[in-house]
C-alpha cells in the first residue's frame, strides 16, 4: 500500500494539462485545453481538458476522469503503477508499506531481472548499428525485408555477435550476476563434451527481436539465425522467467495499443516480422502469438482494449487450422471475431510489403469475413459428398455458436448458421443448447449422466475441481453486479421505483420506493453487505452524508470531488462507465428512466444475490476438494450444501429472467 501522505503530494503537484500532454497534443481553447479524444477516433476535437477543475471530458465517447484515471485508461496502468508513474515525473520518491524481507528480496530480484534485459537490449541494438558485424548481417538482413531504420528503432532490433561469448563478458565486466543472466537465457551453461561447464551466448549469430510486456519493459528476446548451416533451429526465444510468461505477453502489443483503442479492433498474425511489416505499412493495431498457440490469458489481455478481435492467416491449411483454433477462445470471452485469410502464397508479411497503407485497408476491410461464413467455407471444402464429414461441420460450427454468452447476439448466430447448413432452426438450436449444457455441467462439477454431484470417494474431486482461477472469477463477476448497484445508487437514487410487488415489501401490496430505499431494503433482508472494501465505503457514505434532496449532479460531484482517492477513483469509473446491465438501455427522460428502472432494477439486485451465492458455492467447492477421499460424512455434508446454495441461485436467476 502507498501511504496517504503520499498520495496527498502527488495530487497536490499533478498539473492535468502536463500529464496529458505527454500522450496527447493539446491545444489551448479559452481556459481550457482541446484535442482529438484518444479514446475514439474523431476528425473534430471534442476531448477538454480543464487545469482549474484537474479534470477532462469527452463530449464525443463520454470518456471522463482526472490525471490518474487518464493514466489507468490510456494507458492501462493500475493504481498504483498510474501513482508510481506520476510520483517519477515529479520527482516525488513513492512510499509503500513495509515488505517482508522475502517480499523484499523476490522485489529486488524481479528489478533485477528487468534491468539486465533493459542491458541486454542496448547492447543488441548498438551492436546492430555500430559494429562492422552489425551493420554487415544484422542491418543488411532488415534492410532487405525493406525495414526503415525508424522501424528497426521503433522495435529495437539487434543483433548479437558471432564470437560465442561476447555478450556473456561484456555483461559480467559491466557488474552483471552470472547466475541472473543464466536464469534469463541470455546465456546458457554447455553440459557435456570437452566443454562442459563453459558459459556462451544464447543468441549469437542471430539477429534480435525484443518481446516487450504491455508496459514497455524487455521481458523476452526472439533470436533468428541467417545461417542455415549454424543452426537448425530458425527462432529461439528467451525460456519463461520470473518476468516472462509467454501465454501472458503478445508481440507488438506495447507499440499498438494506443491504436487499438482508438479504433477499437485489432489485428492477430502468427509472427515478430508480420507485425513490423503491417506496421511499417500503416496498420499499427497488429499484435502476434509469436507462433505459440493461443492462450487465454493473451485473449483477455486484448479484451482490455477492444472487444472486436479480427484474425489474419496465412491462407495455407496450416494458416487455417490456427485461425479455426483460435475463434473459440474469443467467442467464449465475449468477443466479436473476424477473420481474413491472405492470398495463398503470401503471409501478413509479404503482403504488406507489397502494399502501401490505402491497398491494405480497402483489402483488410473487403476481406473480412464473419467468423460463421468463415468456418462454413472453410469446412465445406473437407465435406464433399461424405455424410460423416458434414455432420463435423455441423458440430464445430455448432460448438462456436454455444461459446456465445449473450442470447441476442447468439439466436442472430443460430438463424445465420442453420441458413448456411440447410437445417431448420430449431435443429441447429438444440445442438447448440446440448453442447451448452453438456459444457456447464462440466464447469459446474457434475458428471455427464448423473443428476448431481458425486460422492464416491473414487471420482468426487474430478466431479468438483475448481476450474482454474474461478475463484477470482467469481470475486470479480460480483464486484462488478455491486458496481452495477452504486451506479442506479449514484445517478438515480432519489428516482421513484413504480408499481413494484414483492413479499419483501409486504403481502399484495404495491410499494413504490425511491431507489435508494429499494437497495439498502434488499440488501437489509438477506444480511449483505457490499464486499469489495473501497464500494462498500462509498455505499456507506452515501447513506450517511448524502440526503435525498440532493440532486444527481450534487451526489456526483460530492463523490467525484472526494479527497480519498480510491472513493474519487471509483465514482468516476462507476459514474462515467457505459451502461451495460444486460444489454438495457435507460431512456434518457425522467418518465423513460423510471419505466426502465422499474424493470432492471430488480433483475439487477437478483443477479448480484446470485453472484453473492456463488462466491459461497465457490469456496465450498474449494473446502470439498480439499477434502481426503476417507471424509464421507463431511463430504456428503458439502455436497449438500452445495446442491441447496445451486437450487437458491437457480431460483434468482429465474427470478431476474422473469422479474418486471
């Protein structure tokens, strides 16, 4: 934790215009300053930013926020990497809590890490322009795939030297810990024959791609070799470390996402030269899997920049079978995914060589195909006359279309699908729904062909496993339903609830709260409080201090204004957050809000008291798993409580689905 002082120096000495004006060029207009939002794409500015009021505001997107928010946003930093940031600009030394001397030294070590790779670059990139050798192989070698020396500059390609060991010397003479550039693979250790035990350079020979994390910093480096006779390994990159994993890093994701954000899609190839030769030709929003199969962090990690992913392929069968592989893990994330397939004989690299910015837009964008036309055309060219490989495609085709979370956008899915196959709707529709269930069930803990969980000591933990990470899953998916709260709290709470009839409220009888009164009611009558520390801080200040006189503007700006960071932080993000409560929208008259409000309000509060449950069920799950397959009472117990919480929550989910 960063102390309150602190955090009270930095906010005293933040000028918003000097911030902002590091990422974006701003222009003076009366008091304030205008721009081009960063945040969408605009030809006229609408983006202010006011020095008086510390605050900026798009009258386009509806982006809004203070310096620090600015940062989280464009950025995508977090708190306290956006308060670290801002305490180096003004030279304001940030004081954390006390660590624990191995939290201390596991610190010490990942800097560590950080500032050898840092090195380790400069060297690369030195040795490429200012050696004999460099310039020789390393240059000559980008020059011929038509690299510009802004570019190389741009990625801070290298090269490493022929001499076996020039690196590993040049690093231990400048200070640098044997052991640290082992651990990095910048040097590797020979275990048998006459050399045994000797230390040598991993990359040399081999010009160097860095692989940088979302925040600029050297994590990895990509070798290749131009020689086919030294090696026949064509690419070696740097083995995970404590500061790199690569299913969490995507290559060129630290130079595009700025343009990702703004134009809200981006573009997934297969490698490093892909990506610089699209981004060389004007299209910046590429990033690569760096030839690795995708994974899902690195899905989730796009997620936090655009919603629409669009994958280009090379159009060969291995070209294909990836971009098939990778639909999926979009599609389950929320994802709309695109696909466009280069011109057989040619990669994204290749191709953007030979085009300039205007021939790879107009191709990119007639292209482009959705991902259901995409896979019908593609599997249809297996099928032929063979019955068996029809029913494939069917099945993959259906698989996708059930990764599909919204129901809306998945019933478009299933008419377009069935139309393509020459099915009936509803014949694709029940495919669909049986691969859904078949795979909740499976996420869920149940085992295909039983009714609920099983308890033999033989098969109970494989029927309750805990999927990977579900618990912070769970922990975020009701922190967001509690978000959704504060925001009717904070912008409608003084509105009038109409026409509302729930036992909660008394039998048969129609009550017509204001907002505010309904929340803190349906939160009193089953004991809930909001968990998530810095809400439930807001929650309460609200029914403290605020009065319901006050307008919505007043309450905004109480919380907006506040001097606690983490309240002013929250509120402006809850506030200024798009409205997202299961695809509704709000009208924006005060008749319109109150009918819709009537009807999505209570949907809202039902689905947070299921949230509430199964970040219960969650940790039962976890307590059941821990258990010994001996524990048969104590496991029978479990998994009773388990099945009554899933009938609870089957009850609210039901009840929000039908409520008014």
């Amino acid at each position: 934790m960063i102390d309150q002082a602190t955090i009270a120096r930095i906010r005293d000495a933040i000028d918003i215009v000097q911030v902002i004006g590091d990422f974006v060029p701003l222009k003076r207009q009366g008091s304030d300053y205008v721009a081009c939002c960063p945040f969408h794409q605009e030809k006229t500015p609408s983006f202010h930013v006011s020095p008086s009021r510390q605050y900026f505001n798009c009258f386009g997107c509806h982006e809004k926020g203070n310096a620090i928010t600015f940062l989280m946003k464009h950025e995508q930093m977090t708190y306290t990497e956006a308060l670290k940031w801002l305490g180096d600009k003004y030279g304001i030394e940030v004081k954390e809590s006390v660590e624990r001397p191995e939290d201390l030294e596991k610190r010490n070590h990942r800097e560590a890490l950080q500032i050898i790779n840092e090195y380790a670059g400069n060297v690369f990139t030195n040795t490429l322009f200012n050696t004999e050798e460099g310039k020789a192989v390393g240059l000559s070698y980008f020059h011929e795939r038509q690299f510009t020396d802004s570019t190389i500059k741009e990625f801070a390609l290298g090269y490493s030297l022929r001499e076996k060991d020039s690196f590993y010397r040049a690093a231990v003479a400048a200070g640098y810990k044997k052991e640290l550039l082992l651990e990095l693979g910048l040097v590797v250790q020979k275990q048998d024959g006459k050399y045994a035990g000797e230390i040598v350079d991993k990359f040399n020979e081999r010009v160097i791609f860095p692989i940088r994390s979302v925040n600029g910093k050297i994590v990895a480096f990509g070798g290749r070799i131009l020689s086919k006779e030294k090696s026949p390994v064509k690419y070696m990159n740097s083995p995970e470390s404590e500061i790199y994993q690569k299913k969490r890093v995507l290559y060129g994701l630290y130079e595009a996402k700025s343009t990702i954000s703004q134009q809200k899609n981006c573009y997934l190839v297969e490698g490093y030269t892909d990506v610089i030769s699209m981004h060389q030709a004007g299209i910046c929003n590429v990033v690569a899997s760096c030839g690795t199969a995708l994974t899902e962090e690195q899905v989730l990690l796009l997620k936090r920049f655009t919603q629409k992913i669009t994958i280009i392929y090379d159009g060969d069968n291995a070209g294909i079978n990836a971009a098939l592989k990778g639909i999926n893990m979009f599609l389950q994330k929320g994802m709309n995914v695109k696909v466009v397939l280069i011109p057989d004989g040619d990669d994204p690299d290749s191709f953007a060589r030979k085009h300039n910015k205007q021939e790879l837009e107009e191709f990119l964008a007639s292209a482009e195909e959705d991902f259901i036309n995409y896979q019908h055309r593609t599997l249809k060219q297996r099928v032929k006359d063979d019955p068996y490989q029809e029913g494939v495609m069917i099945n993959e085709i259906a698989l996708s279309v059930s990764m599909i979370e919204d129901t809306g956008i998945r019933s478009a899915y299933v008419n377009n699908a069935a139309d393509l196959l020459g099915i009936t709707r509803d014949e694709f529709q029940e495919k669909v729904m049986s691969l859904r269930t078949e795979r909740k069930n499976s996420n869920n803990g149940y085992i295909s062909g039983q009714r609920g969980f099983s308890t033999t000591p033989a098969n109970y933990k494989k029927a309750v496993a805990p999927p990977k990470d579900k618990d912070e899953k769970s922990a975020e998916e009701l922190k967001r339903c509690e978000q959704d709260l504060l925001y009717f709290l904070l912008k409608f709470g003084r509105e009038t609830l109409h026409n509302l009839q729930n036992a909660q409220w008394g039998r048969e009888r129609v009550y017509e709260p204001t907002v505010a009164e309904y929340i803190r009611a349906a939160l009193a009558v089953d004991s809930l409080e909001i968990s998530d520390p810095v809400l439930k801080r807001i929650y309460d200040d609200y029914f403290e201090h605020v009065t319901q006189a006050e307008s919505a503007t007043e309450v905004e700006r109480y919380f907006v204004s506040s001097m606690d960071t983490e309240i002013s932080n929250a509120a402006i993000q809850i506030i200024s957050s798009t409205y997202r409560f299961r695809s509704e929208k709000i009208e924006s008259s005060v008749e319109g809000v109150n009918k819709r409000l009537s009807a999505v309000l209570p949907r809202t509060v039902y689905v947070y008291k299921s949230k509430v449950i199964n970040t219960q069920l969650e940790k039962l799950k976890q307590q059941l798993y821990s258990l010994d397959a001996s524990q048969e009472a104590e496991i029978k117990a479990l998994t009773e409580k388990i099945q009554q919480l899933t009938i609870i929550k089957s009850k609210l989910l039901r009840e929000a689905k039908f409520a008014r």
